[in-house]
C-alpha cells in the first residue's frame, strides 16, 4: 500500500518544507518499524528524531496499532460537546496516574499548538474567572516555540515564525532566551550560567505591574529552537517569581513530556511543577494526532465554581477522538509492559557519552544532551544560516539516518526504545556525515 513513488507531487503544499527543493529530490518514506524508517527504494533509516519527537516507544508497536483498529470499527467518531464516550474518560484518569497525580484534570486537543493555545486561554479565563480580568499579558521567550496558531506563534521568539503574519497578539512580552555559548558550549546536563535571566520575569513584573500579567509559558527544554537547555536553578526561579505574583506558570511539554528526559515529565526532572502544561506527539506515540493540557486543580475548581452552564467556552471537534484515546491507552500500556522510560534512563550515559565523541569534528562549535535529547551546534557558513545544517539533513538521509535540523543547529531525540547498538549507528553515521560536510 502507498509503496512506490506517487505520480505527481506538486498539488501537496507541504508544511515547513523547502517545497521546490524537495520536489526536486524527494525524500520519501513508505514504513517504519522499531527505531527504523524504510524508504521507496527499499533503504533502511535509523530514526535519530523519533519521527518529529513523537515516537517514543519506536514504530509499529503491535498494540497500538490494533486499540486503533479495533475502536475504528467500534466507534468512528463520538463528540465531546455535551456528550462523551468511555475511553475519554478512562485516558484521563490514566493520565493523571502517569503524571503521578500532580494534576487533577486533562483536557483533550488534537494537537500541540491546540494544547498550547488552549492552556494560554485557560491562563486568561481562569482570572476573569476570579475578578482578576485585568491580568490579560502572556509572557513568553524568546526562541521559544509553542507551535502554530496564534497564541503559539506570539508567544514564541523564533523570528521566522513570526514576522510573516502581522502584529500578532497585543500584549506580549519575551524573556530573554538563555543559550550562551561563550560561558556555557559542552555542558552536560543542565549549564552552570544563566540562571539570572529568569529575573527579566521581575523586571517585567516592575514595568507592567503584576495585576496585568496572566501566565508565562516556557519549554523546559526548548526543542524545536535547537535544544536550549535552562541552566542551573533557572525554572526553580520562575516558579518562585511566578508564586510571588500570582502569575501562572504553563510548561509546554510537547516534546519534553512522555519520558523524554527520563522522567514522565520534564517538570519531574527539575522538580518544578507548573499550573498548567500542555502536551501531544508522545501522548499517542505519534500514531493518531492528540494534545492535552494538565490542569492544576484549583485553576480547574475556579471554573466549576462559576455560575451554572458551560464552564469553558472552547474545544475542538476532535477532543478526545476516539481512534486518539484508544491510542493514548495502548501507548500508556506499552510504556509500562515494555519499561521504556526506565529503559531511556539506562541509556542515558551511553547516549551522552556517545555525543561527546562528536568533538573536534568539522565545524562543530558545541554538543549538549539531557535526557534522549542531543543537539550538535555547527557553525554557519558565513553569509548562508542554516545553509550547513540543510547538507547534513540530507547527507544523513543519503547515508541510512534521519535527524532533525533548525538551522545549523541537529537536534537528536531518538524513540526511547534505543539500544546501544542504535546510539553507536547513530553517532557513528553523524561523524561521517560532519566530515563529508563543507
Ligand atoms: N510546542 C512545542 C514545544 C513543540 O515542539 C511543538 C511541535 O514541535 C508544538 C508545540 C506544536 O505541536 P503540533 O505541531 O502538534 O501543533
């Protein structure tokens, strides 16, 4: 099925792609097994990406695919406006036991940038909610990315996802990012400098005055910018400044969430717990779209709390699909039969490790890891950013390995289930691809 090469490609305009490049020269992938991709011509790819951080538990995870199968011809579809079906509610109280009841209720979306604007709406709701209308600015950071609608795109700080698309929302305002090469290139773990920069959170408090502020949304570890790993005590800090004013603290764990770092969550890593925090890709080990946002209780309380009718004015035709749900299930199990957080965490030093045998390649100008995350910084060719890091894309691809790029910086996050076979393919694989790189 779908097996050989389509007869036309233009009519498909594809998302954060160099279309006419591509089409050109297409790298087309027709099935996935394990931590491995097949390609249309038959060749085998190590999955260095987890697809897009989506898979953790790898491909073709026979239980997955047969809950999907099976509630297809249960039940298509079922809404979940003023209506519901088992399995959603089943999924969330599961949930709540994987994020070891930290939270008290999960709301459903199909995707990450849902998720997050979801959360961002809630932020502002839930004080209008408690006569705190005025609270209505959203802070974010710079180089962050929390997907693409609206809310996502103006919280965020990558420039390119920004300026094509007008003013944005009014009353944003960003961090600081916190990569530093100078003090911090070849940290392990989290960087010793930085952790200063999550007082911009105070100097923003002084000049707006915190009775305008709502929420400040953060990756914990920023992935789609090219792994920017907070230093030192820096979300401690947010926590404590967000505390002191009132101020919602939203984790984006889009990418972070699903044991990424070794943990469920990345707020159990930092032993920082945010109010709200948004979700998807490992939710459904990437098999059917799905987000969900974790909701503190009290943020949830305040709204049953209100007059009597429909709580919250927001939702999406596939919250809480049914197809997505039997999904999440499958996914929880197989995260628990097969250990595959533990075994993530048993990986991590030979992971890490593997990294560091990366310097003094070619133009490679920092390495840094936490978790089943890697990145490796090159350096731009000057005059052309991220020109570098497009050949190693698709040098990786010519020699059998998939990795993701932003800019000239590779980021590395493969499925959890790795072995060290898999690490030593995929670090051996990279440092021919950097030394064939101009
Ligand atoms: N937030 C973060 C941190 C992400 O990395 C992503 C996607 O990579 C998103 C949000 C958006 O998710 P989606 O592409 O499912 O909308």
């Amino acid at each position: 099925m779908y097996e050989s090469r389509p007869s036309a490609m233009s009519s498909f305009w594809m998302p954060f792609t160099n279309n006419r490049d591509f089409k050109r020269d297409p790298r087309l992938l027709v099935s996935a097994k394990g931590m491995y991709y097949r390609d249309v011509d038959g060749r085998e790819l190590l999955d260095g990406a987890a697809g897009l951080w989506c898979v953790p538990c790898g491909h073709g995870q026979p239980k997955i695919a047969e809950a999907i199968a099976a509630m297809a011809g249960q039940l298509d579809y079922a809404p979940t406006f003023q209506m519901g079906h088992p399995a959603a509610f089943e999924l969330a109280e599961r949930l709540m036991a994987f994020s070891g009841h930290r939270f008290g209720h999960v709301f459903y979306t199909g995707s990450g940038s849902e998720a997050v604007d979801t959360a961002l709406k809630m932020a502002l709701a839930y004080h209008r909610a408690r006569g705190e209308g005025g609270r209505t600015r959203l802070i974010g950071r710079e180089r962050g990315y929390h997907g693409v609608g609206f809310g996502g795109i103006s919280v965020g700080g990558i420039g390119a996802n920004r300026k094509h698309f007008g003013p944005l929302l009014p009353g944003v305002d960003h961090l600081r990012h916190t990569h530093d090469l100078e003090r911090n290139a070849y940290a392990r773990g989290e960087p010793e400098h930085g952790v200063e920069l999550a007082d911009d959170l105070e100097r923003m408090v002084a000049l707006h005055d915190p009775s305008t502020i709502a929420a400040v949304i953060v990756e914990p570890v920023s992935g789609s910018t090219g792994v920017l790993i907070p230093p030192k005590g820096y979300l401690k800090r947010l926590r404590e400044i967000c505390d002191r004013h009132g101020i919602l603290l939203i984790f984006d764990e889009v990418i972070t969430g699903f044991g990424r770092l070794t943990t469920p969550f990345a707020g159990d890593w930092f032993g920082v717990e945010p109010d709200l925090m948004a979700t998807a890709k490992g939710i459904t080990n990437g098999a059917v779209p799905m987000g969900a946002v974790f909701s503190k209780a009290f943020i949830h309380d305040a709204f049953m709390e209100g007059p009597a009718g429909i709580e919250l004015f927001h939702g999406y035709t596939y919250s809480g699909h049914p197809l997505a749900c039997a999904a999440a299930l499958a996914t929880l199990d197989v995260f628990r039969e097969q250990g595959v957080i533990e075994n993530a965490a048993r990986m991590q030093p030979y992971f890490e490790e593997a990294l560091q045998s990366l310097r003094g390649l070619p133009h490679v100008i920092d390495l840094r890891s936490i978790g089943i995350i890697a990145a490796v910084e090159l350096a731009p060719i000057a005059g052309q950013p991220g020109a570098r890091g497009y050949a190693a894309l698709k040098q990786a691809f010519a020699d059998g390995l998939l990795i993701r790029i932003t800019g000239d910086i590779i980021a590395l996050s493969p499925p959890l289930v790795l072995e060290k076979k898999h690490v030593d393919e995929l670090f051996g694989k990279l440092a021919r691809v950097l030394t064939q790189l101009a």
